[in-house]
C-alpha cells in the first residue's frame, strides 16, 4: 500500500514483533491480510530468532508454504482458504529500518526487520516505530502481537473509534480468548498503582455475546493490554516511543501513565483479536523468565512513578518469595529473590549516576 492513500483514509502501520513463533506469526498474517481495511503496511519485526522464522516467513510470503491449522480449529474461517501468493515484500537490518528504509518504499505491503538482537518487546516494537516515523507520512501504528488472530473488521472498527475519540492515543481491541473463543479475555484493563501489581483484565471470562456499553468499559480502564494497541502519531511524537527499561511487561502501562492527563483511552468493542495469551513467553505464575521480569518490573515501575510506595512492593516481592519457597516451588522463590536483588542493584547504579 502506498502512503500516498492517505489523503483519503487514515493509512496505518501494522508492527508485529516475532521472536522464534513463526508458526504464530504466519497464522496471524494471513488474518491481517485479510482485513476489509486496504490501507496499511505490515511491519515484522524479528528479535533474532533462532528458529530460522525470518526465513519461514518470506518462505510463507513466496507461497512456498502455508499455515497448518486443524480442520476442527474454530478459528480457521479467519487464515484459510490462504490468501493469494507471491506477497511482496522488502528486508532490513535493524541501522536500515530505523533510518526509514528506503522512503516511500512503493507498493511492498510487508516490510521484514531484522533487529540483531533480543531486544524484548518494547526494543523489539521500537525498531518499527522508528522505521514508520522515518518513512513516510502516517495516521496510525497498530501494534499486533503475533499469538493473535484478527477478525476481518478489526482493524477498520479501531479507527472509527479513534475516530469518535478525538483526544484517544490508545486505542484497544476487544480482546477473546483463543482457545475458548466464546469468552472475552480483556476489555481493556485496571491496574493497582499502589501495589504495582493486580493487572485486572476487565470483563475477563464472561461470554463473548453479553451485550457490551464501551463508554462504562473506557472510565474503568486505566491501561490498554498490549496484544493489541492502535496508536495515534501524535502520541508517539508527544509521548515517545516504549520504555526499553522494562524488556517485557509494564510497557504499555508506562505508555499509559506517562500520557496521563495528555491523552485519554479508548477501547473499540467490535475489534475482536484472538489472543493466544502467553504463547511466546509463557505465564509469571509457572514460567521463571516470566515471573522474573514480572517482578522486577513492578519495583521498577514504582521506583519512577510512586517511590514512596517501593518498600511496600519490596516486602510484596518478598513475600512471594517466602511463600513459593515454603511451598516448594524453590525455584520460583528464588527467580523473585533475584528479581528484587536486581532492583536493588538498578536503584543503586541510578543513584551513582545521578551523582
């Protein structure tokens, strides 16, 4: 799709972020490919993959391979029958994206990114903010993780919300459950600033055909939940891009906190986005990586937004600790010690670098 569309629709860049799910990220393109929204270009970006996915992906691109999904799979309606092959496409490493790649770079409706590295997901997203903000002119950047599946009007139902919600900079999908479509997983979500903790997914498993008042939903909101954000261009240039501090989680509750008063919320209930929740990475409650940057992010989180609260999130942290170790899930105890011990360390190398 050519930016030159603009001038009659909003023209949008989707960024999915990959990182050894090729197989997620195939399925997810076909449904976006799919979309009754023509104008946009897909942006992968791949966190140096160790699964050869890069090459999977242009490989699905040249119609060399297609997605496998069960016949019995509910979703299949949304990625077969397969949509037309070759799709064109372009490849960068992570100096050229960020420099806009080739501006203007025609009709190649998927750009492909190398960005070298594990840079989490907020680096990892980064690398395409930087590449759409360089290339060319823009409405909006839909950030899309690749454990999703879109239905046709996804894209289309969030910008007429945006649309309606003039001061919104963020605007959520009603996010479903993939593996029980029948029931919501998050219409938005709270957040306990307190605590840093209790990320409440609003509505979370009630049935997907209750009937729905988005304005109730949007006062309760206080972030977007990341699987899926459409971002207005304003906000990146007012706000900046995400907080590569975090590696994974909270970025999007950053986002959030740091546009407060800035820019409101908005959530489109008729964007549905099938959401393979934890797919990449796993959960914080049985997956030690997952847990570890959970943690550690939460006093992270506090130490820039409510220091006077650390304390308590500390003895919080701790308190799993314990309470996993008494338990015997040494393991996870010890990932949560290590978690705050390493806070420690940030607090103090922050400190000396204030001095």
């Amino acid at each position: 799709m050519s930016s030159s569309s603009i001038a009659s629709y909003p023209f949008i860049y989707i960024t999915i972020l990959n990182w050894n799910g090729w197989k997620d990220t195939i399925e997810c393109l076909e449904s976006v490919f799919k979309l009754d929204y023509d104008y946009y270009r897909v942006v992968v970006c791949d966190n140096n993959s160790s699964d050869s996915s890069l090459e999977y992906i242009k490989a699905w691109a040249d119609g060399r391979m297609d997605v496998y999904l069960s016949q019995d799979n509910p979703l299949r309606h949304h990625s077969f029958p397969p949509i037309v092959k070759p799709i064109k496409y372009m490849q960068y490493n992570r100096i050229e994206a960020e420099s806009g790649g080739v501006i203007d770079d025609g009709n190649v409706p998927l750009v492909l990114i190398q960005t070298g590295a594990n840079l989490g997901f907020a680096g990892g997203n980064n690398v395409g903010l930087r590449y759409a903000l360089n290339n060319g002119n823009f409405n909006y950047v839909w950030l899309l993780n690749n454990d999703t599946v879109v239905s046709q009007n996804a894209l289309a139902e969030l910008v007429n919300t945006m649309t309606r919600y003039p001061d919104a900079g963020i605007c959520g999908s009603l996010l479903i459950n993939y593996q029980q479509p029948e029931l919501i997983q998050a219409a938005g979500a709270e957040f306990d600033y307190c605590l840093a903790r209790g990320k409440h997914h609003l509505l979370e498993g009630i049935p997907v055909t209750t009937p729905l008042i988005e304005s109730d939903i949007i006062k309760k909101m206080n972030y977007v939940v990341g699987a899926s954000m459409l971002v207005r261009r304003t906000f990146l240039e007012k706000i900046g891009l995400l907080n590569e501090i975090y590696f994974l989680y909270f970025e999007e509750i950053d986002w959030a906190s740091r546009a407060k008063g800035l820019f409101s919320l908005a959530l489109a209930i008729n964007s549905h986005v099938y959401h393979k929740e934890g797919a990449s990475i796993g959960r914080p409650k049985s997956n030690n990586r997952s847990l570890y940057y959970s943690q550690l992010n939460r006093l992270r989180f506090s130490y820039l937004y409510n220091r006077k609260n650390v304390p308590l999130v500390l003895l919080h942290v701790l308190g799993h600790t314990c309470k996993a170790i008494v338990m015997g899930r040494f393991s996870l105890g010890f990932t949560s010690l290590r978690a705050a011990c390493n806070f420690v360390r940030y607090v103090y190398a922050t400190a000396e670098n204030d001095d």
